[in-house]
C-alpha cells in the first residue's frame, strides 16, 4: 500500500477527504425532510424523551430531525453565541421565558403559525411573557410552566404543631421555631438569578413592581425597600436560613431540604419528583407542599420553557411542524408522566390535575393557583442587562455590603440609563 | 557541508517545481499561517471592532465610537471589577513570588524527602482550575466544609470564606495561591540550578552568611527568571475566569468580580457583546501596560546607568 502511494496521491486524498469533510454538513443539511434542534436536557430521562418524541413526530410526518441536547446554562450561552453570530445550524432551540427579551429580533414570529383559539389553550401568562410586548411578536410556544409552591418537612412540622407558613410574619415565627442543632427552618437562594428571581416574588408579594406606567424603574419604591429587607432579615437577622445561602442558586436550594438539613424551601416542579425519588432524597415520605407565602398580594413568578423557531433557518414549515408537536397534547402528556412537568396547555393541565390522587392532586393545585396569579420581569429592551445589576444590588443588600434602599436606588438610576440606551423608551 | 553531500541534497530536491525563493518559504508556510489568522487573528480583530459598536441580539447594532469603552471605564459595576483585579493580582503574584523562591531555595537543599516534595509540587499545577474551584467551594462551606469545621474543633470562630465580601476575595486569592505557587518553585528551582557556583563559593570563602549570599549574589543572578515568572502571572491572572466562576460566580454582590468574570456575564447574561468585548481590550491594554512597566523601567534605569 505505501509503496504504491506517491505524495501526490497522498496529497489529492486528503484535498479530496477536507473538502468532503467541509461540504458534508451543507449536503446533509440539504435533505428537504430534515431539520435541526437544539434542544434542553436534564438528568437521565430526558435523551430517552426526546428520542422518543423526535421518533414519534418523524413516524407522523416522514421529517428527520437531528438534534443536540444540552443543559440550561450551556445552552443559554450557545442559543447566544448562534444568535450573535446569525447561525442557521439549528432551525428549532429550546429556550425559556428569562432572556427572551434578548432574542426578539432573531427567533421567527410563530403568531402566523398559530390560530387565536391555538394560542388560547396556553397559559396567558406564558403567552404574554414569550412575547414582544413592541409589536406584539411571539418569541415562543410555552413547553411545559415553571412556577413554584412551598415544600416543607411534615414529619417535622407535625412533630411541633406547627403548619407552613402562609404570611411573611408565619415564615419567621416558625423559621425561628425550627432553627437549631445545626438545622435551619427555611433555605432560600441567594446568587445571580435565582437571587433576583427570590427579590422579585417579594416585590410583587409587597405590593410594588419592576417598572411603572412609564417603564421606568420602580422597584426602589417602598414595597421593593420592604421585599428587599426581609429578604435580607430571613439570613442576617433571624438567621433561619443557612449563612452560606447567599451563594446558593437552585441547585443547593433544592439539596438543603432533600439532604434533611433544612425544613422547607420554595422550589420548582422538578421537586416533587427529585423528593420522591430515594435516590435523590433522604426525606421520602417526609415532606408536604403547600402554597407560595404572601403579604400584601399572593403573586410569585410563572415563567415557562419554551420552543422557538431560529430566524435564520431555511425551513421554517417543517420546524414550525415539529415545534407544534412538541407542545402538543401527546408530547406534554408524555413531559408530565416522565418529570411531573407543569403542562403549559390549560387543558392537558386541567386533565392531568383531574387524574391525579392524592398529595399529587393537592400539589397540582397549588401549582396551578400560582400560575393563575403568576408575573415575570418586564420584557423590555435592556432588561436581560438590568437583570445582572439586579444580581449584585441584591447580593450586595443581602450580605449587608449596603442597605436595601441604597443597594435599590442606585440600582434604579443604573437601570433607566442602560435601557434608555437600548432603546426602551424610543 | 561537504560538496558531494551538497550536491546529494540539490539531486534529491531537483524535481521541485518552485525555485529557492523567499516566496517559496512562504508558500509552504501558507497553510499554517491562514489557520493562525482564521482562528487567532480574525476573532481578534473582529472582537476588537465589536467594541466599537452597540453590539446586542438587537438587530442593528449602530457604531458607538469609544462609548462603550467610555461606559465602562466610568462604570461602577467596571471600577469595582477593576479594583478587585488589582487586588487579586497584586496579593496573589506577590505570595505566590515571594512563597515560590523561598519554596524553591528550600527544596533546592539536600535534605532528606526533597525529591518526593519536588515530585508533589507538580499535582496542583496539573488539576484542572474547574475542579480546583469545586474543591475550594466545598472546603470553605462554611455548614459542611473542612476548613470550618477544623476551625470549630479548635473552638475557633467560623470564618464566613464565600459570604463575606472580603472573605470571598480571599478565599479565591488562596485557591489561586495554592493552584500556582508550585509553578513558581518549579521556575524558580530550575534557575537556581542553573546558576555559577563560582561566586557563591568565592562568597562562602569570604565569609558571607547564608541571606548575604541570597541576597546579594543568588536574587540579582535570578532576576531574568524572576521576570519571566512575573510575566506569566501577570498574563494568567488577567485570564483567571474558572476558579472564581465555580467557587463564587463573581459574588457576593461583585466582591470578586474579576474583569474575566464581568466580560462574561456582560456577554452571556446580559447579551451586550459590544461592551465584553470593550471589557476584554482593556483588561488586554491594562497586561500590556503592566508588562511594558516591569521591561521598561529597569531598561531605562539600565540606560541611565550607562549614560
């Protein structure tokens, strides 16, 4: 063989094999019955769910999809990174209600795709929050909802008399009541989004919002001061929450209360099942939910995992086709079953609440009570920038770096300048 | 070269189309040279020209002139970003100099264990800086972590390393310290074996103590590797990005924002490229800055000198 391979030939080969190598994905991509996706995942059924889907959806349609899977936050930064470099790899992302903002003008409108009564099954807080509120555009189809109620330790609860908080005053009475002998009554995240996620459902629970009529920033009125306060008071004041919460996103959240060292927390759905499950928690059978606190107003964030169509593909019709077939009955159906995932259709949800049993059925409720009353942040140009000065205004008021008000107002005048600059205004 | 081998050379290559020309030179080196500028020159300068505009997902992304460098250099979210930068690279080059040499001197002697000890000074530098970080977290938790709970044995006061603004910039200042100091020894061992015997004996001879040597002989014979060790500090620490991200995301409420960790979260959570990339060329032009200062003033003493 090497004898017979002169460096000529050896140098046409590998010519040929390169330019086989660069025009592969054009070919492939070139197939008329095949699309890309980039699409979420999270633990160990989710390559088996949608695999599953894509082969259920490819049997219907006779379209192919190739598809890559990857958690949140790698995510997140890829969709940003394709974007900004307007990329047509993909022609469908999984995406999420909290930087939807960013993307506005580089997902495709899906408003034509989708009747007024299609549009009408979704959860209006999903809908309306996936959505340009300029011109009206909408970003994305919500997949499943994210909202989140109270999960707190029966066992220990009931051990004390005591019941789940229902006011800001009941969360510090019994947080006081159960911290002690290296436990604490309640964990709350302190860091980055999750931070301002936290701050954000205060505010709203006080009475104040983000932005007012003007959309200029209001979240320094007296109802941010007072959210922001409490919030502060939960970890440096009482001290009910564990120190080091003013580092934890959801994760550590989460593991406060399956590991057994906290009593309660506020968590998202995947928590029902992550507490559950005896391989993930050490207080199966242990645990309770009961609805969101509330002061003034009973509201907390509804948010929403989404499917959006990049603005770049070339094959809009049969993306659009199997974006519909991921939101689509048999498709959170079969999310609910797997990873008790919220349905974002208010009728598969009104199905799967009827179906359920038990502490399931009560759980369910509380759910759908919240998204009901649900908000989220404003969607206006800048805010994605605002939201990481809003991370270290609270980081800073909840290590007592500066107080709540003075964190909040300089926050507020940074906040109008960035989003004047963006074009909030114009 | 003899001229039969000469001449064995210019037969063998004499079926070669190109003449023996500069442009030849070039020709051959062409194809690495188009892969150096397709992925260090073009993203560099493409970048470079990002920070000139208002470069977001917003469609249009109008020129800014020097608005967005002018935004952040009179930033509070940047000056607070720039201070913990001095900071961190200030304490940490200083310990890790200072701990390096004398580390080195040390292991440098014939004492018994030296060769294991030079043998374990190469595992921190060999961990990857994502699992550094994670392993930092974890020991300076202050509920589950090492260091507390040594710390509340002893009946000491818990420090609170990652909840703390002060603290925090500490802790990863440790973690950087013990991840790069054993770099330094390494460096720093190598010149020292390398060095003339002749005028430390001669110093020996003359009765010079062990520090009069150090100082006088061993510190001035080791300045050109002391400088190349402060210029690949000086470099790394205007790059460290995964420590700091996995032990505190920059927090608490920006204590350790470094400019690596600004830039990202400009670009990836705020999605405003035009103002990372401006972060980025003045974390670039501040290193460039510093290296010029640590060449150029001894060079310019130097000159004087001689004038």
């Amino acid at each position: 063989m090497s004898a017979s391979l002169s460096r000529r030939k050896f140098l046409a080969a590998s010519a040929a094999v390169t330019a086989g190598s660069l025009a592969a994905p054009w070919v492939a991509r070139a197939q008329a019955n095949e699309i890309t996706a980039l699409l979420i995942t999270g633990g160990p059924l989710y390559p088996k769910y949608w695999e599953k889907i894509v082969q259920d959806f490819t049997a219907k349609t006779g379209i192919k999809v190739r598809y890559d899977l990857l958690e949140f936050t790698p995510l997140t930064s890829k969709v940003v990174t394709l974007s900004a470099a307007r990329s047509s790899q993909y022609d469908v992302y999984s995406t999420h209600t909290a930087q939807i903002d960013s993307y506005f003008n580089h997902f495709a409108p899906l408003n034509s795709y989708f009747s007024e009564s299609e549009l009408a099954e979704f959860y209006p807080v999903a809908v309306k929050y996936l959505s340009d509120p300029k011109t009206g555009n909408l970003a994305a189809i919500p997949r499943n909802m994210d909202a989140r109620v109270q999960y707190y330790r029966s066992d220990v609860y009931q051990e004390k008399g005591l019941k789940p908080a229902e006011t800001w005053e009941d969360l510090v009475d019994v947080g006081l009541k159960l911290t002690g002998n290296g436990h604490y009554g309640l964990v709350v995240p302190g860091q980055g989004d999750p931070a301002q996620r936290t701050f954000s459902d205060l505010l709203w629970q006080a009475g104040g919002d983000w932005v007012d009529q003007a959309n200029k920033p209001a979240f320094n009125s007296e109802a941010g001061i007072k959210a922001l306060t409490f919030y502060r008071d939960l970890i440096q004041k009482h001290k009910i929450v564990p120190p080091d919460a003013v580092g934890y996103q959801w994760n550590e959240n989460s593991t406060e209360l399956s590991s057994g060292t906290v009593y309660a927390n506020f968590d998202w759905p995947g928590a029902f099942a992550t507490l559950s499950n005896p391989e993930t928690s050490r207080i199966v059978g242990k645990w309770s939910t009961a609805p969101y606190i509330r002061d003034k107003a009973a509201i907390s964030c509804a948010i929403s995992h989404a499917m959006a169509l990049n603005g770049q593909s070339g094959r809009k019709e049969p993306a659009v086709e199997f974006i519909k077939y991921t939101v689509g009955p048999e498709a959170q159906r079969l999310q609910f079953e797997q990873f008790t995932n919220f349905p974002s259709s208010q009728v598969i949800a009104k199905e799967v609440i009827a179906a359920a049993k038990g502490p399931q059925a009560t759980w369910l409720q509380q759910l759908e009570t919240t998204i009901a009353n649900g908000k989220e942040w404003p969607k206006l140009a800048g805010f994605s920038k605002v939201c990481t000065l809003m991370f270290s205004a609270i980081e800073q008021a909840l290590t007592d770096q500066v107080s709540p008000s003075d964190s909040l107002n300089q926050a507020a005048t940074e906040a109008e300048e960035i989003m004047r600059r963006a074009g909030a205004y114009d | 070269m003899p001229p039969v081998a000469q001449h064995q050379v210019s037969g063998r290559r004499r079926r070669s189309p190109l003449p023996y020309t500069w442009q030849r030179g070039y020709l051959l080196a062409s194809p690495a040279l188009l892969v150096m500028v397709a992925i260090l020159i073009y993203p560099l300068g493409y970048s470079f020209i990002m920070s000139f505009f208002r470069w977001d997902l917003s469609g249009s992304a109008p020129f800014a002139g020097v608005g967005n460098y002018t935004d952040e250099l009179f930033g509070r979210q940047f000056n607070q970003a720039l201070r913990n930068q001095t900071i961190f690279s200030v304490v940490s080059i200083t310990i890790e100099v200072v701990a390096g040499m004398a580390i080195a001197v040390l292991v440098n002697g014939k004492l018994r264990g030296m060769r294991l000890a030079r043998t374990l000074l190469l595992v921190p530098p060999m961990i990857a800086p994502a699992v550094v970080g994670l392993n930092f977290r974890w020991l300076f938790n202050t509920q589950y972590g090492l260091v507390d709970a040594l710390l509340r044995m002893f009946n000491l006061p818990e420090i609170p390393w990652l909840n703390h603004p002060t603290w925090a910039l500490v802790s990863v200042i440790i973690a950087d310290v013990w991840q790069n100091t054993p770099l330094m020894v390494l460096l720093f061992l190598a010149g020292l074996q390398s060095l003339p015997q002749e005028p430390l004996e001669a110093a020996t001879v003359d009765g010079a103590t062990p520090w009069q040597r150090f100082w006088h002989i061993v510190l001035p014979l080791m300045r050109p590797v002391i400088m190349i060790a402060l210029m690949l500090r000086i470099i790394d620490t205007f790059r460290t990005f995964d420590v700091v991200w996995l032990m505190t995301q920059g927090g608490p409420g920006g204590a350790t924002n470094l400019l690596t960790v600004y830039s990202y979260l400009l670009a990836f959570q705020a999605v405003d490229f035009g103002h990372a990339a401006a972060v980025s060329y003045i974390a670039l032009g501040m290193s460039l800055f510093v290296l010029g200062l640590l060449y150029g003033i001894p060079w310019l003493i130097a000159k004087r000198r001689a004038i």
